[in-house]
C-alpha cells in the first residue's frame, strides 16, 4: 500500500508539468497586456513599458518559461504582478478559507443527500421518493447565484439571525456551505437513489432478505455497503469540484477563498497568482482522486493495491 | 413645614425636569467618539503603496493612512494639509513648498523636508513602479532649502501642478519605514495621516485604528473596517440588515428602494469621470467631422441616463466634468435630433452600405455593454449599419493604443476620470495632438492646430481668469469638432447609515468618515 502511495505520489510530478506548460503558453495567447492592466487607463506607454520590463515580459517566452520552471523547482510560484506579494502567500491567505467551506459544504452534502438517496430507493415512488427527487430537482437546476441571494434576504436581511457576508465566527459559514452543498446534495441524493435501487434489485438482496434479515441490515449492511464505490466517486469528484467552484459562493457571501482569487487574476492578467493557484488546485485534485482510490480499499476488500 | 415641604417639592420637580430634558438633549446630541465604522467595497486594494495606486478606492485608504499636501475641496480650491502654504515663481517654474511644522509619522518619525524629498525622489525614480507618474512628470529638481521649506523646479511651466500635489501618489512615507520594509512598504504603511493600519486580511477586510499623534483634530471614530463585499447585492443587504455602516458603490437599480429608507442617506455628487463614445478621427467614416456631429445628435442622452443608468449621471453639456476647473457649458447642445442626423449624413456623403465597427467594454464602467447596446440602436435608427463587439477590459485595453495605422477602433466607449479637478487633465490628456496613440491615450486620434495652441497657451498661464478663458476656448473648438459622442458625467454614488452625520463626499470618489458624528 505504501508503494502503492508514493508512486502516486511521484506520478504527480509530471502531471503537473504538463499543467504548468499548458497553463502558461496557453495564458500568453489570451488577449491583453499585464502592464497594460497594471498601469492603469491614465499611464503613459513608457510606464506601460516600464513595468512590462520589470515582470519581465519583455524576455522571450521560451525564456520566461524556463525562469518560471527553475523557480517551481525550488517551490517558489514567484510574485503577484498585481501586488508583488509572494504568490505562495496570496494563496495560502485564502485556501484555509476554501477548504473549510468545500468540507462542511460536503459533510453537509453527505449527510443530507445519502440519507435521503436511501430512504428514496427503499420507498420507490412513494411520497418521500417524489420529494426527494423533486427537491434534488430544485436543488440541481437552482441558480447559485440566486440561491445565495435569497439565503442573505432571508436570513440576513428579514430575520436578522446570520451575517450576509465575511468570514470571523462559525455563523459565516453556514449560508455559503448551504447554498453550495444545495447541487452537491440533489446530486449525491439522485446518485445514490440510482445505485440503491440497482443493489436492491440484485440477487444477494434478494438472499439476504430470504435468509430473514431485518429490512434495515439488508439495506444498510447489503445493499448500501455495495453501492459506496459509486457514491465515493461521486462525493470525491464534487469535493474536487468544490474546491475551484465556488466562485459565484464566495463572490456572493464574500468570502474570500481561492476561486475569487483565480478570477480576480484572471480580470487582471495576473499570471503568476494564476499559474500558481491552477497548480495547487491540480495538486488537491490528485490527492483527492488518491485518497477517493485508498478509500475503495477500504471499503471493497476485493480491491488491492498491493 | 408646609411650606418648606412645598418648596422642596417644586425644587424636586425643576431638578426632574432639568434631568429630563438634559437626557433628551443628551439623546439628541451628536456622539462623537464612535468606537468602529464598517465600510462595505467591492474590491481588495492590490498594494497600500501611494505611488503604486491607480485606482480610487485603495487611494482613498491611502489618503486616511497617508495624508496629502494639500487638499482639494470639492469646489476645487486648495487647502493646506502636510504643505502649509506655497509659493509660486514669476515664471510658474519654481515651487517652494512650506511645510507642516511639529508632525510626526505614525511610528514616530519626524517629518520633514528630507522625508518629503525621499517621496519625491522615489516617485520620480524610473526603476519604481508609479504608473501616474506622469503627474509629476515636469519635474526637473527637487531640493532642500532647509528643513522645513523644499523647493521644487519645473521643466516647464505647468498651471495645474499646485492641485497635482493633492495626490496620494506625492503624500509622504516615513522615511523609517521605507529602510525597514523596503519595497514592502506596500504591505506596512506608515504615514502621516489620521489613520494607522492595523490588519489586512486578504480578500476579506482591512482594518485601520486612529493614528493617536495625528497632527489634526483628534478623528471621531477610532476604527475604520473595510470589509471585502464583491457582490453589490449583498453589500446593500449588509447595509439594510445593519452588518455595515457604508455601503460603497450600491447598484444603480437599487438606489429608489434605498433612498425610500429613513434609515439611509444617499449621497451622489457629480463625478470627475466622463463617459463617451470615441470616434475615430483620422480613419474611417467617422473622419468626417459631419458624420461625427450627426452620431451627437443621433444619440438620445437624456434618455440613456433616465432609463440605463437611473439617473446616476448627468449628460455632458461640455467636454469636461462639470466639476472641473476649466468647465464651461457649451452654448452650442447636440441635442436629440435624428432628422438632423440624418441630414448632417447626407450632406456627408455617407455611406449607407458600409457597416460601423463599434467596440465595448463589459463591466467596467455602470452598464456600458448597455450604453453601448442603446447607442447602436440609436445609429442604426438614422440608418447606420452597425456591429458591436463586447470584451473584457484587459484584452479592449490592449486594443486602444496601437497606433494610426495599425488600429482598428472605430466607435468605442470609454471613460475618462482625472484625479485632479482641472479642465487640463481631460483637454491635454485626450486631444491634445501629442497624446496620440501610441505616445499617449487619446485614443480618438483627434487633432487641431488651433486646439493644441489655446490647451498650450492655458499651460503657462498662472493667471487664473485669464487661464479660465483659455480653457473654454480650447473646449468650444473640440466640442465643435466632435471627437467623441458627448454622453455623461457619472455621479459617485455612496449609502450610509442616516444616523452617521457629517461625511464628507468628494467628486474624485473619495469619502472621509474621519469627522463623522453619530445622532
């Protein structure tokens, strides 16, 4: 297993070469200068030229790849154009925030969606199974956007009871991991109803239950336990999901996590913050998609890494 | 006894009465030591740097924690801040600066002219990051004439360069902190201003506390909060749900429903910033200064800021802010008149077949896909084929200083908002024939001989009435020529608590909650 791991882990490194190449040549073709942007509309062109020699855009491109990649060596993601800060330090003032927010958007996802996933495939097309389906169907087609805002009318505006916006206390946190785990929730929801209802119609149910089972073992101990590798694919593929999609969340609640960060930099033309923030959230990626394969291990003893 | 007993009755009465009335006057009094003030804005401030700073808001933080030499009000007159008076040569080329005597920086640092002079020698200096630099640009020398007094030479006579020095981009750093910090003075500011930094967390608030050594009155409020709100909408729910005190920037649509509320003030002075459609004059059918009128005329304004921009702008009348310097409304108004347009057209020779490549930028100024959107319309009303192309700003940006023959702007909105209160930053910065791209950002190509020498004349020119009538000369001959679509000055739109009294507004889009009361 052990093995198994590191040479995960060691496989990272190209891959993350390959997104830090594709990155950076394809972020040179969009339209539009850094120093441009940096300047301001009022500047003159010989500041717009001054400052493009001092990020050194100047230099060919081959070359500031090659600079970019010496650096990436020594874990330095370099400097922001727009504040000259230490990339690393822009990003880790922000991805505690969004980490903190994508886990309890996905506790919250769990707990809510495979309950009710269950409770949906053991009744189905029963009242609860219309409900579950139906808000599962609001909760996917709602606009984030506008769920966010009428969490704030609601909760903040009319009742009073939660702050609109900011971060500081565990009150922040509860409409933005709402309004991010409502499609998260209707997905896991729909995805292990789907799956359930697949086990429960397979033979060794049908031989637990004959056996005389209680109902309750047969789902949970039965039917759930083989339906988890779907749903772990799932929850692990919407958690690294969450951790870049949560842009229109934390644009609304203003919280100041990585994805406003990216677009933010992306307005500005900030290559290195963007460069820097893709390539951590590619890293998560891939430690999520390794923990969701040690998970299966876990979970399905036909499942070996050794 | 009786009478002694009735006595002290009335006695207690009067003194009940007395106390009642001192608690309803107390009540109603204005408290002026108001523990925090939360300010909710749209955007993080990118460095704290004066001389890095391009945009308003951040330059507003920088102004509280700074201070500047002189400030301008907002009837563009000059009052003394951190310079105390100044002194002009005969020539209009040497300025002697008098400076603040007894005020320290923020950390303890005396100020003085050798701090001064270390700001001015950073701004000045090619190797650090100033992209308004050009400002200050005429600056041939500054020296020290003794601590208090430093003298600065022009390279040329430049009327405008008093109000220039209420710019943050000139505010003194302790000179202190620079050794400490280094370029990282951005992130650990110390001036001379009312307020100190006291947090920054990034993308989510900055908090300033109340400089103690400040030289000036005492401010009233001892911590300022600028909490990071991108989304307009939830900064105005904050503002109704009672989370912050100043709303930054509320959303134009929203602004009848936020009035109706006892509970808040709305304040919108006129803008420096005016918003237009260029017009290219060199290339293309907008060549001809016929077809450029006729577009002025095409173009309901009144209408764009009555239904687009719900009121949160007033048409140009002239081809500067009204609260400029310089301003003067044009006799002459293009008012809306197709038939005219159409008129004007075809004394032209317009061609009716060609199409009409407009450009906008999305969000970057107030509904300017949808300004641009209207305008199209408007054109394609007097039989103007046209065809729009939005962009977001950095790839439309990069397009605007290309060169005569290499650029491809036709019609394009922009905006234009000077810092500086004075006619000369818009006429120079955007006609003069020298600011041609690519030398410079008048990105309508716009030249005029007779133009240039009145904006010249107005440079060298230190009386100010006679330099008045120079700039409306210069205004009357670019109005006429139309190098853009006249469309509007923008109003800087703030919404506070109403119980916060005593604000202070400015047409520059800075506000100062220094000396504000609580009722």
């Amino acid at each position: 297993m052990l093995n198994y791991i590191i040479k995960r882990l060691f496989s990272t490194v190209p891959v993350l070469i390959g997104i830090s190449l594709l990155l950076f040549f394809m972020l040179r073709m969009l339209p539009g200068d850094p120093a441009q942007v940096l300047a301001g509309q009022m500047a003159t062109p010989e500041e717009i030229e001054n400052i493009r020699q001092q990020l050194g855009l100047d230099r060919p491109i081959y070359e500031q790849y090659a600079a970019y990649l010496i650096r990436l060596a020594r874990l330095d993601l370099g400097r922001s154009a727009r504040t000259q800060n230490p990339v690393t330090q822009e990003i880790w003032a922000r991805l505690p925030n969004t980490l903190l927010l994508a886990v309890v958007a996905i506790t919250l996802a769990c707990l809510f969606g495979i309950p009710a996933g269950i409770i949906s495939a053991v009744r189905p097309y029963s009242w609860i199974d219309y409900l579950v389906t139906t808000s599962a169907l609001f909760g996917m087609s709602m606009p984030v956007f506008w769920l966010g805002l009428m969490l704030v009318v609601v909760f903040a505006v009319i009742l009073k009871w939660l702050p609109a916006g900011g971060t500081g206390s565990w009150q922040h946190v509860i409409l933005p991991s709402i309004t991010l785990a409502a499609f998260v929730v209707a997905f896991i929801a729909r995805m292990t109803r789907s799956t359930m209802l697949e086990t429960l119609s397979q033979d060794f149910t049908t031989t637990a239950r004959s056996k005389g089972l209680q109902e309750r073992v047969v789902v949970i101990k039965h039917a759930f336990k083989n339906a988890m590798i779907p749903i772990i694919t799932v929850v692990g593929l919407q958690f690294g999901l969450l951790l870049g999609g949560a842009v229109l969340t934390e644009t609304v609640f203003a919280w100041p996590g990585l994805g406003r960060l990216i677009v933010d930099s992306i307005l500005a033309r900030d290559y290195p913050v963007i460069q820097g923030a893709i390539l951590i959230f590619g890293l998560l990626y891939i430690m999520v998609n390794l923990v969701v394969d040690l998970i299966y291990a876990l979970v399905d003893p036909r499942i070996r890494y050794d | 006894m009786q009478h002694i007993i009735l006595r002290l009755k009335n006695i207690i009465w009067i003194l009940m009465l007395m106390a009642g009335l001192g608690l309803i006057l107390q009540s109603a009094e204005a408290r002026a030591d108001i523990a925090e003030l939360t300010i909710g804005i749209g955007i993080d401030a990118d460095t704290l740097n004066p001389q890095e700073q391009t945009t308003s808001l951040p330059m507003n933080m920088c102004e509280l924690i700074f201070d500047t030499l002189v400030y301008q009000t907002t009837d563009a007159k000059l009052e003394p801040r951190l310079v105390a008076g100044h002194e002009i040569s005969s020539d209009g080329l040497v300025y002697t600066l008098k400076l603040r005597q007894g005020v320290k920086f923020s950390d303890g640092t005396p100020y003085d002219a050798k701090a001064l002079k270390l700001t001015f020698d950073r701004a000045l200096d090619p190797k650090m990051r100033v992209p308004l630099r050009f400002i200050i640009n005429m600056i041939k020398e500054v020296s020290i004439v003794d601590d208090y007094t430093l003298q600065i030479t022009l390279k040329y006579p430049f009327a405008p360069f008093a109000p220039s020095l209420s710019q943050v981009l000139v505010s003194p750093i302790s000179p202190a902190a620079i050794e400490k910090y280094g370029d990282d003075i951005r992130q650990h500011p110390v001036g001379a201003g009312p307020y100190v930094l006291k947090e920054w967390v990034k993308g989510d608030r900055i908090v300033m506390v109340r400089n103690e050594n400040y030289y000036g009155p005492k401010p009233t409020v001892a911590q300022l909060t600028f909490r990071i709100v991108p989304e307009t909408a939830t900064r105005e729910a904050m503002l109704r749900a009672g989370q912050i005190d100043i709303c930054y920037k509320p959303l134009p649509s929203n602004l009848a429903a936020l009035e109706a509320d006892p509970n808040i003030t709305v304040e919108m002075p006129l803008d420096t910033r005016v918003i237009f459609m260029g017009l290219n004059c060199k290339k293309g059918v907008t060549a001809n200064k016929l077809v450029r009128q006729a577009f002025n005329y095409a173009v309901d304004k009144k209408a764009i800021v009555n239904k687009i921009l719900f009121n949160t702008a007033v048409p140009m009348e002239g081809p500067v802010s009204p609260i400029n310097f310089g301003y003067h409304k044009m006799e002459h108004q293009y008012g809306y008149n197709p038939e005219k347009a159409k008129e004007l057209l075809k004394k032209a020779n317009f061609d009716f077949s060609k199409t009409v490549q407009m450009r906008t930028p999305n969000g970057r100024y107030l509904f300017d896909k949808q300004v641009s959107e209207a305008i199209q319309a408007y054109l394609q009303a007097i039989g103007v084929k046209t065809e729009l192309r939005t962009y977001d700003w950095p790839t439309y940006v990069a397009g605007l200083l290309k060169p005569i023959e290499e650029t491809e702007l036709e019609v394009f909105l922009l905006g234009w908002g000077p810092m500086v209160m004075d006619a000369d930053l818009t006429l120079y910065g955007q006609f003069h024939s020298s600011v041609n791209p690519p030398k410079g950002l008048g990105a309508a190509h716009y030249s005029n001989p007779e133009f240039d020498k009145a904006i010249e004349e107005s440079r060298l020119e230190q009386d100010p009435q006679k330099r008045l009538a120079l700039l409306i000369r210069a205004s009357e001959i670019v109005w006429d020529d139309c190098p853009w679509i006249w469309l509007h000055t923008e109003k800087f739109v703030i919404a506070y608590k109403s119980k916060i009294k005593g604000m202070v507004v400015t047409g520059t889009e800075l506000f100062y909650p220094t000396y504000v009361t609580i009722k």
